[in-house]
C-alpha cells in the first residue's frame, strides 16, 4: 500500500500550481474587498485544459479521476486562492457528472465541449428556500407543453448564477402526493440560463465575495424536451451520482485552505519576536500548530481513500461524506489557530488568515451539514436506526 502520490498526479499538482502562481495574495486580497468573478483564474485553467479535468476524452476533456481533480483543487485552494479560487471552477469538476453518465451522446457533444473550454459557465440549481436538505421536497415545478416544459418556481444559494450562461436544474415534474417514492418525480435538466425569466438576486454574505450566490427567481421560463438528462421523474437518482465527488472535492478544498492558513501560521510564529524570542519557540503557539497538521493529514487521506474508491468504482458514501466532515473540521480549526497564532494582527486583512476562516466555514456549512453527516454515518456504517 502506497500513500504517496503517482509521477502524474504529482505533476498534476505541479502544473496546477504553475497557474495558479500567477495569482498572488494582492489579488485575492482586492476580489475579496471587491468582488467581482476572477475570469483570469478561470481562462487560465481553461486555456490550459484544466476545466475538463474529469470530462472524457471524447467531449475535449483529459478522462482523469475524482482522485486528481481533488488534488487539483486541493493545490488551487492551497495556493492562497482559498474556496474563492476553488469555487470558481468546482461546479466543472463534479457537477456535470449526471450529464456524462446518463446523457446522450448528442447530448454530451453539445454540452461539455464549451464547459471544458471555458466558453460556458454552469451553475447548478438545486437547493431551495423551503426545502433545504431535503431535496426530495423540491416545489419548483416542471409541466410539460408540447416539445418544451414551462418551469416556474424559487431556488437559493446558487453560486456563479451571476455568470452562469447555463444550469443543471433540478425540477418537480409529478406532485409528490402522485408519486409512489418520495424520490421519484423529479426531473434534471441542463439548459440556458435566460434571463428573460430568470432573475437572479445577489446574497451579500461574509466570504467568497468574488463568487457570487444567489436567490434565483424562475417564471414561466420554456426549457426544450432534448435539455432534459435522462427519464422524467428520475432526476433525484441521477443527482446522487454527482454528490459523492463533491463531497470528496470539497473536503480536499478545505484542506488546501488549512493548509495554506497553517503554512501562513507557522512562518508567523517563526518571525515574530516577542520578549526577545520568536513566539514559535514557545509550546503554547508550538502544540496547537502541531495538532493542527496531524488533522489536516489524517482528513487528507481519508479523502484520498474516499477518490480512490470512487475512481474503482466502489461504493464510497461513507469515506466521501466521512472526508467531507473531517476536511471541513480540519481546514476550519487550521484556520481559526492561524488567527490566533497572529494576534491583534490576526484580525488585519493585510496578513490574509481572517479571509481563511471566513471561507473555512463554507466547507463546513455545505454542501451538506456536519450534523446530517453523522446521521448518515450512524444508520449506515453503525446500523444504528434512522434519527429523521
């Protein structure tokens, strides 16, 4: 068993880095007092074949694993680009698994090509302001007419709508009292974002500025029937495909963010002095620090192994949302000992580690909650009975 990385995923790292590079703490410091998507980080992924990461050769993309995609955000986020970097360009990684999985090949042609280049952008349009996690009570509604479905309804927290030209939605197409499964009912669509009958209102929230999130107003917007993935009504099984790796890519973010925020903590300690000695020479800074990296590796190869199961094709639900959890907890406590580590000066956006822990809770707030996550662990890994 071998826990280090391969020559490629290695150099995968390494050409990711190169780019980001390019970006340094000046710019994330200005999108994050003002905004604005960070098209140049975008665009370079894209130029560089970066976007198609896990998209097949076939459709443009480079046919890669959930394993070096992670660790291709892992590097984005690490660099100092934070979840404002990731999130950028996450909803490429993992978002578009439906489509390659249960899409038509004309399907496939038409969509992934532009993603992977960079020419499109997706948002990805599921969660909503009365449901919250339990998507199996979606009401933005669906009814067919004729070759089109008229959608209408409310969706919330979409992250890039700002930008999208398109969106993976996920709509009602039966009443869920004609439904005989809960989770049936459902339909998933891929279509334009046009903003016609779509308006789209910006969250003003604590972090990731430069990534827009939004309440998305949907009103009698006619989507055709070839935009829609799959069979009506199976929409919810065809989403499931897609949360594992982003459980798994968002815990490898949350990493990266730790690990920047403790590299940035460690350097501090070494060249602050104070009462004649740098305070990284006393156990209380020293301890804290050290904790801080063993949890950063230990969620680091829990995800690793959560990829690598994904990418055989095992079942991996409870390493993937176990990742999640620990990346999440790891990345945020890194983040919050960072702060610390740098006192008052901590607090001072110039030394960047209070960014960090802003972003370091959007990990663990989404894109599912620590709490459910243990539920989840405690029915089914630990047999123990359904709590909800």
């Amino acid at each position: 068993m071998n826990f280090d990385l391969s020559e490629d995923q290695q150099s995968v790292c390494d050409a990711v880095g190169r780019i980001c590079n390019q970006f340094d703490d000046d710019y994330w410091l200005g999108k994050d007092k003002d905004g604005g998507f960070p098209f140049e980080l975008h665009r370079a992924l894209a130029e560089a074949g970066w976007l198609g990461i896990c998209i097949p050769e076939a459709y443009g993309g480079s046919g890669l694993g959930i394993t070096e995609a992670a660790l291709m955000m892992q590097t984005i986020s690490a660099s100092g680009a934070g979840m404002t970097g990731a999130s950028a360009v996450h909803m490429n990684i993992f978002g578009l698994s439906p489509v390659v999985i249960f899409g038509t090949d004309a399907q496939k042609q038409r969509i992934l090509p532009p993603l992977v280049k960079g020419t499109e952008k997706a948002c990805f349009a599921v969660t909503e302001p009365n449901t919250g996690l339990n998507t199996t009570r979606l009401k933005l509604r669906a009814e067919r007419d004729g070759d089109h479905y008229v959608l209408n309804g409310q969706k919330v927290w979409i992250s890039t709508a700002q930008v999208a030209e398109k969106m993976l939605i996920l709509a009602r197409t039966t009443p869920i009292e004609d439904v005989k499964n809960h989770t049936d009912g459902l339909s998933l669509f891929y279509t334009d974002l046009d903003r016609r009958f779509v308006e789209v209102r910006e969250i003003d929230k604590m972090g990731r500025k430069a990534v827009d999130s939004n309440q998305v107003f949907i009103d009698g917007l006619r989507v055709p029937v070839e935009d829609r993935i799959g069979e009506e009504g199976k929409g919810f099984h065809y989403i499931l495909h897609g949360m594992n790796p982003e459980r798994i890519l968002i815990a490898s973010e949350a990493i990266g963010l730790g690990k920047v925020a403790l590299r940035r903590a460690t350097q501090y300690a070494n060249e602050r002095v104070v009462f004649d000695r740098p305070i990284g020479k006393n156990q209380s800074i020293q301890h804290p620090l050290a904790e801080c990296w063993m949890n950063l590796e230990a969620a680091n190869l829990m995800m690793l192994k959560a990829a690598d199961r994904f990418d055989r094709g095992m079942p991996c639900g409870a390493e993937a949302n176990a990742a999640k959890f620990l990346g999440a907890e790891a990345g945020y406590q890194a983040c919050l000992q960072a702060v610390m580590t740098h006192g008052g000066f901590g607090y001072a956006k110039e030394y960047h580690v209070e960014r960090y822990l802003r972003e370091s809770l959007i990990p663990r707030i989404a894109p599912i909650s620590p709490q459910l996550v243990l539920c989840f662990i405690a029915e089914k890994v630990l047999g123990l009975p359904k709590s909800y």
